[in-house]
C-alpha cells in the first residue's frame, strides 16, 4: 500500500517536472487593451469624436428640454384658468412630449453607445494582424489582457510596443 501511494506521488513530480521543462521555451505576456484604447492615436481620435457627437446630442436635448420646462411652467400658471377637460388634455399632450423626450434622450445614448462599440471594435480588428506579427517576430506563444492577470513582471507588458507600432500604423479610426 506504501508501495503504491509512494509511486504515485514520484509518478506526480515526474509529470510536474517535465510539463515544466516542456513549456519553459514559452513565453507569454500581457496588454492593456483600455490603455491602449485610450492612449493611442487612434483611440484617441475615436474618443474626440464621440464626444463632438456627445456634446451635439447633449446640445440638442437641452434645447428640447428648455421647451419642455417652459411649457410646463405655462401649464402650471394656467391650471385654475382652464376648464378642467381642456386642462386635461393639455397635460396628456405634455406628458406625451415628456415620454418622446426620454425616448430621444435614450435613443442618442444607445447610438453612441453603440458607435463606440463599433468604433472600438474596428481599432481592435485593426490591431489583431499588428499583434500577430509582433508575437511572431519576438517569439511569444500566449498574450493575455491585463485586467485578467493577478500580478506580473513587467518586462511582460507589451502594450506600450504595440501602441508604438499602431501609432505608426494606424492614425484614426472614423465613426460610422
């Protein structure tokens, strides 16, 4: 019984000690795919874009908004002049006004939302042949996103190389 249970723990060190003789010529490292999507050229460009449609949407709400509060300070001041059907119905029109403002409100949000998406998207498919050629050049079997890694030796963050490289590659991405 001795016997066996001693065998199987030699067995257990032998596979440990040659998986890790086996994998020793691998190298792997990390990138910080946030970093370089916000501090690159290109993620720089997409991020002024998104906030030029930003502000214009922002703009454009306040506008509407401003109209709305006026009517509904109007609305306010006139309820012991009107009847009270025609008050009524003045409410049920303002609350519609009210329910198409929030709709366009969260309409702008879900396609800006969505065109960074894309955006962001399209500079990471762009990236992809640029991190694979760097890994063949430089002998790197496994990249891995930072925010999934504990702790590391920062010799094996690669991000500012492959910001360099996509800088002279890629400028800007433009919004669709």
């Amino acid at each position: 019984m001795i016997i066996k249970s001693l065998n199987k723990i030699i067995f257990f060190f032998y596979i440990i000690l040659f998986a890790n003789i086996s994998y020793a010529n691998n190298q792997i490292s990390y990138i910080d795919i946030s970093y370089l999507l916000n501090n690159s050229s290109a993620g720089k460009s997409i991020s002024s874009q998104i906030k030029k449609i930003n502000d214009s949407n922002v703009k454009k709400l306040k506008i509407e908004e401003d109209k709305i509060k006026k009517e509904e300070s109007d609305l306010i001041s006139k309820k012991n002049v009107l009847s009270k059907s025609e008050y009524e119905k003045k409410l049920i029109n303002f609350r519609e006004k009210v329910k198409k403002y929030k709709i366009t409100r969260n309409n702008f949000i879900n396609d800006v939302n969505k065109k960074r998406i894309n955006a962001e998207a399209g500079l990471i498919k762009e990236l992809s042949p640029i991190l694979a050629e760097y890994l063949e050049k430089n002998n790197i079997s496994l990249v891995i996103q930072k925010k999934n890694i504990i702790i590391g030796k920062s010799e094996l963050d690669i991000t500012k190389d492959i910001i360099t490289i996509l800088d002279k590659t890629i400028k800007k991405i433009t919004i669709k």
